[in-house]
C-alpha cells in the first residue's frame, strides 16, 4: 500500500487519536508499518478495533500497539486522555489529533445545547486539551510533529446541517496555524491534513448513496477518497526527514475536489 521506508519511524512513540476505524486506523497501520510505536486511541471502545485495525496490522507489529479507550466528547475526554498516555510514555515524537465527528445533521436554528457542546467539545476541547497536556512530552522529543485532521469542509463550508462541525473544523485549523509559529521555538511542527469525501463510516452514517454518487461524479479524480488515500499525508507531515521545513500548512486530500 504504502512505499515509505519501514525504518522511518524506527524508535518514534506516535499517539493516534480516532484510530480504532476509518482514516485513523489506515494511519495508525501506516506508522505500524514504518516501524513506530503506536499508541491507538481506539474511539470510545474496543468494538471496532478487529476489522479495520487489527485486521490489517502488519506482520510482528502487534507488540508495537497499545489500545486506549476514551470518549472525546466529554468535557474532561481530553485530559484523562493525556493521564492514559502519560502513564505509558514520557515522550512522544508524533501526536495525530483525529478523532472527530459531525454528530449528525443538524439544521440551522434548532440548535440545543447538547448539540453545540456534543460538537465542539469532541472536535474542538478535546483537541486542545489533549495537545496542551501533551506538550512536555512533546518538548522531551528531538523534533516532534503534531499533525490534526481538519476537513475541507472547515474551508469551503459544508453541507446542510454540518455547520457546527465545519466551523469546528475551521477553528481547528486556524489553530494549527497560531500553535505552529507558538511552537517553532521548541522545535515543534504543526500541520493538518484535511480530507476531502472519504468513505468511511462518517459517510456511511451522514450521507446518501444519492448524495455520494453526485459527489464523486464532481470530483476530477472521478472517485471517492479512501482511508489509505490519507495515510501517506500524515506520515509526510509527521517525518522530520521529509517534511522539516513545513509547519503550518494545511494539507488538501480531495482528489481535486477543493483547489484553494
Ligand atoms: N470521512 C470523511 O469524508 C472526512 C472528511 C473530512 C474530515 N474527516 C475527519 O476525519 C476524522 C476521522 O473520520 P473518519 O472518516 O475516519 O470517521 P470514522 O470512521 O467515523 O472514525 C472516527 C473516529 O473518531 C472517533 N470518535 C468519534 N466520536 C468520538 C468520541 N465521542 N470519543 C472518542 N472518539 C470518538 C471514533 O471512535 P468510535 O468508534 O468510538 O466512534 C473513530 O475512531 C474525523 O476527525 C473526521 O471529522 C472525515
């Protein structure tokens, strides 16, 4: 699937968060195949873990994987998050913020509450949280990389009823870019990848057969993005050896769908 050298993240600890289905688990295996350690955020629980993560897992890697469980949309997600981790590793060299979801669709105007902290705790607080706790550990590496998933909805607006969301996702992006001059002293980079159509459970859940059809037809690639589509983004932004003159840069993979 992927031609990076399987030596790439030899001795690199990597956390992945949202990493138990869909494009998280596609990277998390990536990273598995580049020789890292990888501490999998699996979702809320283990139940999705056996089909698209360790399914796929490459040979004599599973030794190399820790499991963690949290959910991301309470207040507090982010922080126990980072205790998890903290427990394990004094270090980490790579950290992808990728859990995130719309949390269905929701209208302009009916809004409650739930909704809007539902959305935003998941998409935004935890991420924060959890890079903030993170950040000694971070600071302990020779040449970290932060890299969050964003989507190209938090730049070109989303579908009906995915306001929340892409606003969240805008917001996560602008961050990235304030965090990577904060952090460029330390020697931190901070970039994202921002994913365009991709078919995983996300669309599975919130998008008609309809809808995707007329999507993919616009799209100049004439297809869908898969979850392996996006790994190899994530392990170029998070590889000092290939990617270490870029920080704050916002990664399109869309199939040409959005040419900003
Ligand atoms: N698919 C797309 O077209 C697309 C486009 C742009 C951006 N994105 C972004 O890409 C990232 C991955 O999405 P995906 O397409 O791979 O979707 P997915 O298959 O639904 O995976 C989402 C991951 O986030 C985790 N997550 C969701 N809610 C959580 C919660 N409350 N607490 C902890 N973890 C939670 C999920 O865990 P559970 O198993 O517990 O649900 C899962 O591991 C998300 O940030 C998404 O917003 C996706």
């Amino acid at each position: 699937m992927i031609g990076f050298d399987s030596r790439l993240f030899e001795n690199r600890t990597v956390v992945v968060t949202g990493a138990g289905r869909g494009i998280g688990a596609a990277v998390a295996v990536a990273f598995l195949r580049c020789g890292a350690e990888v501490l999998v955020h699996a979702g809320r629980d283990l139940s999705h873990v056996e089909g698209d993560l360790l399914a796929r897992l490459p040979a004599g890697a599973r030794p190399r994987l820790t499991l963690l469980t949290e959910d991301l949309s309470r207040p507090e997600g982010g922080q126990e998050l980072a205790r998890e981790i903290l427990a394990r590793t004094g270090t980490v060299d790579v950290l992808v913020n990728n859990a995130g979801t719309m949390g269905g669709r929701v209208p302009a105007g009916t809004e409650t509450r739930e909704d809007y902290d539902h959305v935003l705790d998941l998409n935004i607080r935890s991420v924060v949280a959890l890079t903030g706790a993170l950040l000694p550990a971070l600071r302990r590496s020779e040449g970290a990389s932060i890299v969050n998933t964003v989507s190209i909805s938090g730049r070109s607006g989303g579908s009906a009823g995915s306001a929340l969301y892409s606003g969240a996702k805008a917001f996560v992006s602008a961050w990235t870019k304030t965090l990577a001059k904060e952090l460029a002293p330390d020697g931190i980079r901070v970039n994202a990848v921002s994913p365009g159509t991709i078919m995983t459970d996300f669309h599975r859940r919130y998008s008609s057969k309809a809808k995707l059809d007329a999507t993919a037809d616009a799209i100049p690639l004439k297809r869908l993005g898969t979850a392996e589509d996006c790994a190899p983004a994530y392990l170029f932004l998070a590889a000092g050896s290939l990617s270490g003159y870029v920080t704050g840069q916002i990664l399109e993979v869309n199939g040409g769908q959005l040419m900003p």
